[in-house]
C-alpha cells in the first residue's frame, strides 16, 4: 500500500509538500524524501514524534542515538511508516535542526493502491516556498497563570536571604 502524507510547515503562510512513499519505507527514508522536498540539505538532527488529534507531541524517533544509554530510543531507521501511521493514528509531528526548530505537522490523508509505473517516493504536490528563517516558536510555560503571578520577580532579590557578595 502506498501512504499519501500532507507535510505542513508550522507557520502562518500555506508551506506544504504532499508526498506519497510506501507504507513498508522506514522514518530516515521519509526523512530524506522530507528535507529534500523542502529544499534543506539533510544534515542536521532530526526526530519525529507521534502525536495525537490535537497535535501534542507524543514518543520521540531519532535519527540517531543521543541518549546516555540509559532509556532504550526508536530510531528512524529501525521504524516503518506502519508502525507509526495509520488510520486509527495518522499525525506526526517532524523537528529538522534543533538549533532552527523547523516543525512540519505531518498527517496521512489517504492510504491508496500501488500505480504501475510510478516510482516511490513520490512529491505529487509542492505549495509554498520556505522561508529564509524558521517560524519563531510561542512556548508554553507548565505553569498556570495564578502561579505566574505569585512568583517572586528575580529584580527583588533582597528578600532572598543571603550574602550577594558571597564569595
């Protein structure tokens, strides 16, 4: 079976790839086909993450192994499409260049039939041109607003109780 994705760049303009790649292709392979699409030259860090309806970012899949050794990875080239998308769970968050922040929401629109004489991966659709820069990011804080407003403003540092000149 073939996976047709909508690959989003998470800003206000319409930046989009519509790509088709078989369901069996592993995440580096969908990875390669993603950076060459959009124009970026495929060597920095990458992870995509499974996500849900609402698009939070669920487990991470790493392009390579950055762990301590201590909690076991996924990898993208140990993970098919199939094991990640699929009808039941078809969004995908994708982060290239961790020092950029690039985020494509990603999100399976159909699942269809092989078509003799087409060759996979296949970009059927490019709207869009990237942007010189990555999109600013607005991150959340965990905090909720009451607990913001009780928080001591670090400029009123005399109540801190201790020395300033300590050492």
């Amino acid at each position: 079976m073939i996976y047709r994705f909508r690959v989003i760049l998470d800003t206000e303009e319409d930046v989009f790839r519509d790509i088709e790649i078989e369901q069996e292709a592993t995440l580096e392979q969908f990875h390669n086909v993603i950076t060459q699409s959009f124009g970026f030259d495929g060597t920095e860090m990458a992870s995509f993450y499974i996500s849900d309806d609402q698009w939070n970012q669920g487990e991470e899949i790493s392009l390579f192994d950055m762990s301590d050794g201590n909690q076991p990875v996924r990898l993208m080239n140990e993970t098919t499409l199939i094991d990640v998308a699929h009808e039941a769970s078809p969004k995908l968050i994708y982060i290239y260049d961790f020092l950029s922040m690039w985020t494509f929401l990603v999100e399976l629109a159909e699942i269809a039939e092989y078509e003799n004489g087409r060759e996979y991966p296949n970009i059927m659709f490019v709207h869009g041109q990237l942007p010189d820069n990555a999109p600013e990011k607005e991150f959340k804080a965990d905090v909720n607003d009451e607990e913001n407003e009780s928080f001591m403003d670090l400029d009123e540092y005399d109540d801190l109780g201790f020395d300033e000149n300590w050492n």
